[in-house]
C-alpha cells in the first residue's frame, strides 16, 4: 500500500512538471509576466519594464559555472555594459531554502557589494515559481525580453560549456550577440542554445 502511494506521489509530480514545461516560456512567444521580490526589498514584476530590453540571468554563487563568470569578473562587465545602454538586467535566484545558492536578502546584498555585480535588481525566488514559469534549468541560464515583450533569447550564456574563465576570451557570447542584434533592428541569428552549468536546487 505504502509502495502503491509512493508511486502515485512520484506520477503526480511528473505529470506537474511536465505541463509546466509545456507551458513555460518559447522563444518567439510573449515572456511570461512575474511577480517577486528583489534583495532590496522592493517588488518586481516584468510588466513594469515594458518597453525595455530585460535580461534575466539565473545564478547560484556555489556553481563552478557561475564562478566562471564571476571569478573573472565577466558576468559583472556584461552587467555594465548593457545596463549603461538601457537594459534591465534581473539576476534571478531560485535555489530553495537549505540548497546550494539559496541566499537571504542580506547574503546577496553582501555578495553583490563584494563581487561588484550591477544588475538592476537581483530577484529572490526560493520558492521557484518564477524559475518553473521559464523552464530555467541550469546556473547560468539566459533569457531575453525585447521591449515589446516578446523572449527573443533563451539558453547558454556563451559557446564554451566549461567552468574554466580562460575559455571566456575565446567565446561567442550569445547574449550580446542578441541584444546587439535586436537593438539594431535586425532579427537574432541564434535564438537558442542549450544551456550549461549546474541545475537548479529548486524545492521541488
């Protein structure tokens, strides 16, 4: 009997997380709306930005690939330059309470003060609802909005799925391929990739 319910649970949250995936973010298709809270305290919500290009970068300070790119200060260089040219980039963290990556409002600050990050805000989404809505899988994993609302980018942060910083120099870097393109008028050359890195520790 107790086998019995135990495989019922399991069935159950397959088939949950299998329409969730059905139904999460595509490119091409309108970005999904969210609300959450920032390290700040402040709210958030995707709807506020419209009319903006968002990034969304979802990160684990405790990922070798995260490392990667913020060790040697890439992440936090992206994060300039975009958001010097209009961008809004949220950092996004969906590992849950207990998991490596979960931070408190007051860990992240920290973190972002000692590592110099400037993202517009970094979104703290333990409880994973907004990390489901998109379908986020890995740390890093990268999305982009244009500003009509629309995902125009979704996968790897670069073309080199290693945690070594030395391959970053050599790499194609998808994201501001993308913004380069779409802020110039022209349609993405490479809409999607599969993403790299650690997977998400997300509650369930």
């Amino acid at each position: 009997m107790r086998r019995s319910r135990l495989s019922l649970l399991v069935a159950l949250v397959s088939l949950f997380s299998a329409a969730v995936a059905a139904n999460a973010a595509r490119v091409g298709d309108p970005a999904p709306d969210f609300n959450g809270v920032d390290s700040q305290g402040r709210p958030q919500n995707l709807a506020s930005y419209r009319g903006k290009f968002v990034v969304l970068e979802w990160t684990n300070n405790g990922c070798p690939y995260t490392q990667k790119h913020y060790e040697s200060g890439n992440m936090q260089s992206l994060q300039k330059e975009w958001t010097g040219k209009g961008v809004v980039w949220l950092t996004m963290l969906s590992s849950a309470p207990g998991e490596q990556g979960f931070m408190t409002p007051a860990q992240e600050n920290q973190y972002i003060a000692r590592e110099h990050a400037a993202p517009t805000a970094a979104i703290l989404d333990s409880h994973g609802a907004i990390g489901h809505e998109y379908d986020a899988k890995t740390t890093p994993h990268m999305f982009i909005i244009d500003p009509s609302g629309r995902l125009i980018y979704e996968g790897a942060i670069d073309d080199h799925a290693t945690p070594n910083p030395s391959d970053i120099k050599q790499s194609k870097n998808y994201v501001s391929d993308a913004l380069r393109e779409s802020m110039g008028g022209k349609q993405v050359t490479t809409s999607y990739t599969r993403p790299y890195g650690c997977s998400i520790k997300y509650a369930d």
